[in-house]
C-alpha cells in the first residue's frame, strides 16, 4: 500500500463528499433500523443531501486540518480536525470531527493512517487531549473498533428520540 496523506484541496472535495456518502450508507441503515422509520425519517428526512451538505460544510469550515489519503491520485480517505482551545467545554482538545474511508478501499489500514496523522497533528499543535464521538449502533462498530485499537477511550452516552 502506498498512501500519501496532503492537505485537502478544493478539487477533492466532491470526491470525499460521494466515498462518504457510500461509506456511511451502512451507517444509516443501521439508524433506520434502531430508531424505526418513523423516527429515522424525522431525525433524518434526506439523509443523503443532510450528509453531503455536512461533509462538505466541515471540509470548507476545516480546511487547514483536513487531510486526505491519496493513492495514485485518487482519495480514498479523509479525516477533518477540530480544535477547541480555552473557551470550549474540553479546553486543549482536539477532535476527529469526520473521518471516512471509500468502501473500496476499506480493511486495508487507512483510517489507522488518517487516524495516526490526526493524532501527530495534535500533539504537534500542543493539545492534551484528543476526541472522537461515534455511534453506539451495530453500523458504527467498525468505527469503535478503529478508535478503540488507536487507544481512545469509550465514555457511553445515550440520546433518546420519541417520534410525537
């Protein structure tokens, strides 16, 4: 495996916003799936244009801590970089904001690369802490097992939803 990982350019973003979108199509099913359609459909009525909208947005929002994986020019992966300083709720932080890899090209260590890069960053930047957040459904468990195995530590929360 040869991957580069560059900063994000404007040119990459419509690539990183379709792999996404595939990437997390598992994801979603597994929403629909625990929430019921009847809440799945008001907590997420377009999921798709929601998420692309949403990828997009933290990639121009992010772009100097947004970096993609490239293998022969072509991204496969991303991970974008929150940092929240004095004022925020966890000061000194820094989070993995959205990180995704092309289903294609999953199971061969790239999020463990984009997930390694995002933490040298943060301890370049002088952070003291990293986060991530995560879905506790069955189609995030590969995501949990990405940041369990880079050595973050669960903390459970639960949201609730009820459909009125």
């Amino acid at each position: 495996m040869s991957i580069e990982v560059r900063a994000l350019a404007e040119s990459d973003i419509p690539v990183v916003v379709e792999f996404s979108l595939r990437a997390w199509t598992p994801v979603f099913a597994s929403f629909d799936e625990v929430l019921g359609r009847r809440i799945f459909e008001r907590v997420y009525p377009d999921w798709q244009k929601i998420q692309a909208e949403a990828v997009a947005d933290t990639c121009r929002e992010l772009t100097a801590t947004t970096w993609v994986a490239v293998e022969n020019g072509q991204p496969l992966g991303f991970v974008a970089v929150a940092h929240h300083r004095d004022g925020a709720s966890e000061p000194n932080t820094a989070e993995i904001e959205m990180i995704a890899v092309d289903p294609s090209a999953q199971r061969r260590g790239i999020a463990k690369t984009l997930i390694e890069f995002a933490l040298e960053h943060m301890r370049a930047e002088g952070f003291a802490l990293a986060a991530v957040s995560t879905g506790g459904d069955p189609g995030h468990g590969p995501a949990r097992a990405a940041y369990e195995q880079a050595g973050f530590t669960a903390f459970p929360l639960v949201r609730y939803y009820r459909a009125l």
